[in-house]
C-alpha cells in the first residue's frame, strides 16, 4: 500500500468512529428527552432523525409512538423527504392507515354525536 491509501484508510477509519460516537450521544439525548417530556412532536422529530440515521427500527417505533400519543400532521407527514428512508416500508404503511382510520372514525363519530344533538 502507498502512503495515500493508507492515510485515507486511517481518515476513514477515524469518521466511522466518529459517527459511531455520535450516534450514541444522539440516542441517549432522545433518551431523555423522552424522560422529560414525551410528547407526539418529539416522538415525531426522533423518527425523522432515526430514519435520517438510517436507524428504520427505532424510526418506526418512534414514528408509531408518535402518532399513537397524538400526531395527526397527515399533509406534513406525506411531504416531510426526513422520513423517505421509511416511507416505503410496509410497516410504515401500517401505521399510518392505522391512525388515519383512527382520525376518520372520531371525526364521524364527532359527526355523529352532533347530528343526536340536534334531534
């Protein structure tokens, strides 16, 4: 090997332990956000920065806690290019029918409930 290779070897060797350290930091800081506060806009802003990191798991998990505590920016979501790394996932899919579904069937029952309060 000649110098060159070996120095970028070594440059690469010292930006994946770098990465490696900051994904670790970045976890334990959503960790306890979480702790303080765990609220649907924070869940929301872990899954895009977990889909980010390529993290699709905890992207997911966090993507579904959002949403399962209140999130309902249906418009953002379709848009937001943070989450494309999940988007196509099935799982992802899943999730999001399922809150939809959800948000539909309040609003009818919203609906609903008006409509016997006129009669």
């Amino acid at each position: 090997m000649n110098r060159l290779t070996v120095l970028l070897a070594a440059l690469c060797m010292s930006v994946m332990s770098l990465v490696a350290q900051q994904t670790a930091q970045i976890r334990q800081l959503m960790d306890s956000i979480f702790v303080v506060e765990p609220t649907e806009d924070n869940y929301y802003d872990a899954a895009c920065l977990y889909a980010l990191m390529g993290r699709s798991e905890q992207a997911l998990n966090a993507f579904d806690k959002a949403l399962s505590l209140g999130y309902r920016d249906f418009q953002h979501i379709a848009v937001d290019t943070d989450l494309d790394a999940i988007r196509e996932l099935p799982r992802f899919t899943e999730i999001l029918n399922k809150y939809r579904k959800l948000e539909v069937q309040s609003k009818f029952d919203l609906l609903k409930g008006a409509d016997t309060d006129m009669k």
